[in-house]
C-alpha cells in the first residue's frame, strides 16, 4: 500500500512543469520561511521567545533522534529500489525519516502550541514539505507519516518538559521546609 500511495503522488512529477517548479522550491526552500519567522518572533517580544526557545530545541532533538535510528535503521529510498521519477538528486542514505519533514513539524507545532493562527500556517506548510518530499521521489508516504508523529511528539513533550520541571521544584522547596 505504502508503494500504492508512494506511486500515485510521484507518478504526476514531470507532467506539470509548474507544479514541479513548486514542489522543488517547498522542498528546498521552505526551510528559510520558518528560519525567519523563527527570529522574526524571537525579536517580537518576551513570550515569543519562549515559542522560539522550544522550537529550537524541538528541532534539535528531533536531529538528535534521528541521528540515532539513522545509526541503527536503514530503509532504501524509493529510487534506491525502483525506479520512479526522481526530479532534483538526493542522497543515498536512508529513507526513514525525512528531516525536512520532521523539523518542518518539530519547528510547526511548538509555534502551534502557542500561536495558533500562524501555527496553522506553519502546520500547512509544513504538510507541504512532506508531499514534496514524495512528489519529488525522495519518500515514502510511511516515512512522511512517522516523521510528522515524532516532529510533532518531540514538540508537545518539550512544551511540556517546563511546566513539569517548575511543578517538581515546588515539591522539592515544599518538602524540604516540611522537614525543617
């Protein structure tokens, strides 16, 4: 099914030079859009510091896993063992994850999180990417998928990761001056 799906999308790359254009520029180019939101809101104001803060460090951690399941996990990319159409060069290295997709994610729905009209925008955006990454023959539809759940995942923890850290200092400031 996953070939099925891979076939469908990737099988329209070379027909519409147009559109071709595009998803060449979404899957190469995207990335400056949300370097420069990214300091666009970090110079904003105080809290959207905050939002920039866990979006690095999303993305950051989200390298880190991949980093690792690249050590461990290889997965041939579709034109590796097929042959498909294929419009920019790419790497030979594994097909799972796409990084594109999963910063595009990670960066995406730590701004969601907290501004949630321009992380729709950045959301789409980075739905963009992952369909780029297949039209261009680089990905498997499996492969965009898991990359938007770690992205995402690796996102909603490190938003998460503060508030629980404060609430354990509380106990430990708490039950510390009880046993005084």
């Amino acid at each position: 099914m996953d070939y099925k799906v891979f076939r469908t999308i990737n099988q329209l790359a070379g027909r519409y030079s147009s559109l071709d254009m595009l998803m060449i520029l979404i899957s190469k180019k995207v990335r400056y859009v949300f370097m420069f939101v990214l300091i666009f809101m970090w110079f904003r104001n105080y809290s959207q510091k905050k939002v920039t803060l866990y979006a690095v460090i999303s993305a950051a951690f989200t390298l880190f896993i991949n980093t690792l399941i690249k050590c461990f996990y290889f997965k041939p990319r579709p034109f590796m063992e097929r042959r498909v159409g294929i419009l920019i060069p790419s790497k030979m290295d594994s097909s799972f994850l796409s990084k594109h997709t999963l910063l595009a994610f990670a960066v995406s729905t730590s701004i969601f999180l907290h501004k949630r009209i321009l992380g729709s925008v950045m959301l789409g955006l980075s739905l963009l990417t992952g369909f780029s990454r297949i039209w261009l023959g680089h990905h498997y539809p499996s492969d965009i998928i898991r990359s938007v759940f770690i992205g995402s995942l690796t996102s909603t923890i490190v938003d998460k990761f503060p508030g629980a850290l404060k609430v354990m200092k509380r106990k430990i400031k708490v039950s510390s001056c009880s046993n005084i």
